[in-house]
C-alpha cells in the first residue's frame, strides 16, 4: 500500500503543441515525480507534442491520445491536454 503517494494534475487548452505541454508541465511540476501520465486531444501535432513532452518532461512519461479527456476539476473535456505526475519513495517505474 502506498502511504506517501502525492499527485498533481493539471489541464491545459493551448491550443500550440509546444505552447500546451509547457503549460502542463508547469501544472504538474513536481521535483522528485516518479512517473507523469498525459492524455492528449489528436488534433494536436504528434510529432511536436512528442518533442515537447521530451524536453519538458524529467522521468518516465506515459502518453496517450484520447477520444475526450477527463480532466480533474472540470470533468469530461475535449481539444486539451491532460495529465498528472506521481511522486512517492514508495513508487518504482
């Protein structure tokens, strides 16, 4: 059971690749994450998104597209960028 699990999760409706996954990245920051998780509208360009995510990102990322994204706080969402990071001593990826 994980006993020191902190998350934080955020939403960005940039509509710029580059431009949302700075956004989301900011939101999420955390210093010592384990593993961020990312869903992404496909109107995005995929490729940019990729890149953005490698230079924004430190650690293992999980990235998928989405029909819809769920975002925490604002429920059923589309043309957005998602995600959360997890952190915990508790945690190996």
């Amino acid at each position: 059971v994980l006993t020191r699990l902190r998350v934080k999760h955020g939403i960005s409706r940039e509509t710029d690749a580059a431009s949302a996954v700075a956004a989301l990245a900011h939101a999420v920051a955390q210093p010592d994450a384990t593993l961020s998780l990312i869903f992404a509208s496909p109107r995005y360009d995929l490729e940019a998104l990729g890149r953005a995510i490698a230079g924004a990102f430190n650690g293992p990322v999980l990235a998928c597209t989405t029909a819809g994204e769920l975002a925490a706080g604002g429920g059923y969402v589309t043309d957005a960028l998602v995600g959360a990071s997890l952190a915990s001593d508790e945690l190996q990826v």
